[in-house]
C-alpha cells in the first residue's frame, strides 16, 4: 500500500496494493491496522454507494456536528474527488485538494472529519464507494456552493448536473460560523 499527502494536512491518497492475473485482480480496501499505521485510525459506521452518470456532480457536503470522516473510491468509471476543509480557525481553511480516483486506478481518498466533500463523474458513469465514520445526520447536514468562487476550486466538467438541494447551498463565507466545524476540536 502506498499512502500520499495532499495539499491538505489529513487528507491523504491511498493506493492499494493490487494482485492482478488473467482471471481479474484482488485488492485490500480496509484493513484496520494497516491503515492505523498511516494515521487512518478511523472506526466506520455506515457504508455508501452511488451511480452517477457524466457530468452528475454531488457536493459540497459535510456535517457539524456529527461530523464524518469518509474513505472514497470508485468501482467502476472515474470521478474527481474534492475535498474543503471548513474547520473555523483552521490554516487551510477555505483551500481544497482533488484526485481522480477509477475502478482502474484504483485509488482510495481519505477525509477526515471537519472537511466537506463532493465528486463530479467524468466517464460514462460511475459507481462510488464511501466509508463514513459517523451515520448521515439530516439535522447536521450543510453544503457549499460547488462552485464557489473564493474557494475557486477546478471542476474538469464544463456541464453540471446537480440535485436540486445541491444547487442552492451558499458560498462558504456566508455560512454562519455555529454552523461550521471547529479546527482541534471533535463533534
């Protein structure tokens, strides 16, 4: 396994080691210990999977509280995964990092609680795989705008399709700071 750093302090990429013959391959997606060793100590709770077509974008999301911390990878098709961090008081806040991650290369993103997240599909369509470190929460649920100008994040879909919810989320700035996670501090 190899294990990456981002731009951002904890969000990291993760490349399994995969075992591959003329039948297909086999790889590892969670193994405790082992992920443990590269700061990944997280106990998860819920397991999530999406298919999207070209184009879908889901996000920005987060929780506070019952914040998530979440492991990503895709099935099948390609996705560009982006995580913000919003923890008040952080020195990243508001900066973002992205990775594309596929059923071919086999990628793995892990985000820790206190950022929000979201993907946009690339190919045809995508079959996504999250782990969540806490249960989705609709009372601590909030999103930024996809497309925020300050956080200027670069979506390789010229064309969006979002959910209606998705669409409305504010900029982060106008996010009231309660409502937001705080840097150093848990849930």
């Amino acid at each position: 396994m190899k294990v990456m750093e981002t731009g951002l302090p904890g969000v990291l990429v993760i490349e399994p080691k995969v075992f591959g013959d003329s039948r297909g391959f086999f790889l590892e997606t969670w193994q405790q210990e082992r992920y443990a060793s590269y700061g990944i100590a997280a106990s998860f709770v819920q397991d999530n999977l999406s298919f999207s077509v070209r184009g879908v974008l889901r996000g920005l999301h987060f929780q506070n509280p019952n914040q998530q911390g979440k492991l990503v990878s895709v099935i099948t098709g390609e996705v560009y995964d982006v995580a913000v961090d919003v923890r008040i008081g952080s020195p990243d806040f508001g900066k973002w990092t992205g990775v594309f991650l596929s059923g071919d290369n086999h990628r793995q993103l892990w985000i820790p609680p206190g950022f929000a997240h979201g993907f946009c599909v690339v190919s045809e369509t995508a079959i996504f795989s999250y782990k969540c470190t806490d249960v989705y929460n609709p009372a601590a649920e909030g999103g930024i705008a996809w497309d925020d100008p300050e956080i200027g994040i670069t979506w390789p879909v010229a064309d969006v399709t979002l959910s209606g919810k998705d669409a409305l989320y504010p900029r982060l700035r106008d996010i009231p700071a309660g409502r937001l996670p705080v840097y150093g501090r848990d849930n």
